[in-house]
C-alpha cells in the first residue's frame, strides 16, 4: 500500500471489548475484524475485557479469550483494560450523578416490573413503571438498584442523536427508555455505565459493536452529554446469526474458535470469513 493511500483513510482509535462469560465463536471474530478494520491503518485498536458480571465471568475465559485473539493475529500494542480493575472509578461517575439528584434507588423486584409494566423499550426490554420514583414505595430492608432519572436527565441535555457510519445523523429514542439502571445490585454499576466511562477514558472516537447495541446508543449519548464526556461516532454492524436467524451466543453453545483450531482450521479462514459476514448484512450460519 503506498504512502498516500494509508494518509487518505480514515483513522481512529477503536476497540472489541469482549465479555468473558465463555469461549470466542465466530460473532466475537467479526466484531474484533470490525474494529480493527474500522481503526485504519495509522488508527488504534484496543482491547477492553469487561467483566463486571462477577456471576458469569471467569479468569480462565479470560486467557482463553486472549490466546484465541492472539492465536488469530488479532492484538494491540496498548495495554489491555479490565472493567473489574476500576470498579472505584464507576461508583465515583454514579455517585456524581447521585449528588445532582439525577439517580434515585429502586428496591423493586423483576416480577414487581413486569407486573407493573406494560411498555417495551427499543431494545426489547420492559420500561420500568417509575414506582419508586415515590420514596414511599421502596422497601427499606431490600438492596436498591440506582436508576437514571431519564425525565430529568432529559431536561438537562435534550435528545442527543448520534453520527453513524455510512448513515449520517441518528435521532435518539432515550425517553422510550425510561429509567434504566446505572447502578446493580451485584457489583454496584451496569453495562451502560461502565462502557459509557470507559469509551471517554480510552479516547475512543469510533464505537465499534453489534446491531444488538443499536438502540442503546440512546442511552449512552444521554449519559455521555451529563458526565461531560465528548461524542464518539458508531459503526454498528450486522449480527452473525444461526441457521434459526438467531444471534450466535455462547449460552446457545456457539462453535468456539478454539474447537475449530482443534479441527485443524487456518486462522487466515476465519479471518476471511469474518469480513465477509461483517459486510455482507445478516447471515444464517
């Protein structure tokens, strides 16, 4: 590749933060592809392992996880973050929100939500109903959950949209939302939280994931305008689906990229294979 057509693409500093609840299959290949594609040649790749789920994640699915990467070609030359070393970090971004009155704590149980609830937000899960939003609802001997108020988050920043790839400006549906939780009962901070911290800490200008993540982005660019943190822009790509157009996962026991190393498969194949799925929209594998 000549110097001039390295200096003509888009560079950013991008990452695949895998969760280590199980081994690598092929969705996680195509996301890492993505990324460290997207980043450009004279871009950054980053790897980020996020492991607050202390029930599901394992240090042994870490390194393997690792291994599979490396055993692909697929690595950083920056240090590697793990979630659970900065779980101080998060509470101090929750604690923030707390003292400016934009989180309040929910003692209500799953069947207490879906009791009450009746409305479904974008990304499938229910809306939680607001009851304890009035303190006199909450159970005082029951640990809370912290959830955003979105209505107040809301008035503060408005609706921020968000730049896709490929797409151009993207309206946002946060209040369809409602009050997600920032703050878990397990580990004290959630997914949305976390990821949203740690896209600004790292300097990710470029949010590389799954469709599955779409319309959470609403969410997060809520809670990046509140914290301060600058706008990334986010390339979603199509999800690597089984032959029943369901989403590979590892609960369902997708095929492990270190099961087909045991087969004797090039790493180069399944590199290949990968960009493929990536850009060529859902496929059925």
């Amino acid at each position: 590749m000549l110097q001039s057509d390295v200096a003509m693409k888009p560079s950013h500093r991008t990452r695949f933060a895998p969760s280590p609840t199980g081994f690598l299959h092929l969705g996680h290949v195509v996301s890492a592809c993505h990324a460290r594609d997207m980043a450009g040649p004279a871009g950054e790749f980053l790897i980020r392992i996020e492991d607050i789920d202390r029930t599901r994640c394992r240090p042994a699915f870490e390194q393997a996880t690792l291994e599979d990467l490396d055993w692909l070609g697929i690595r950083t030359g920056l240090p590697i973050r793990r979630q659970s070393d900065h779980l101080a970090d998060y509470r101090a971004t929750l604690d923030a929100l707390r003292a400016r009155g934009l989180v309040y704590p929910c003692t209500c149980t799953r069947t207490d939500v879906m009791r009450h609830g009746c409305e479904t937000a974008p990304d499938g899960s229910m809306v939680y109903p607001g009851i304890c939003r009035d303190p006199a609802h909450r159970v005082e001997d029951r640990p809370p959950v912290w959830r955003l108020d979105m209505g107040r988050a809301l008035d503060l920043v408005g609706e921020p949209g968000w730049l896709e790839e490929g797409s151009g400006r993207v309206a946002s549906r946060a209040a369809a939302f409602g009050d997600v939780v920032l703050g878990r009962r397990d580990s004290g901070v959630s997914y949305h939280l976390c990821v949203t911290h740690d896209d600004a800490q790292q300097g990710i200008d470029l949010v590389t994931r799954g469709m599955d993540l779409f319309a959470a982005t609403s969410v997060h660019r809520v809670l990046q305008r509140l914290c301060g943190w600058p706008e990334p822009a986010y390339a979603h790509h199509q999800l690597v689906c089984d032959a029943d157009g369901r989403k590979l996962s590892k609960r369902d026991g997708a095929a492990g990229i270190r099961t087909l190393r045991e087969t004797g498969v090039d790493p180069q194949t399944i590199l290949t294979d990968a960009r493929a799925l990536y850009s060529g929209g859902y496929v059925n594998g």
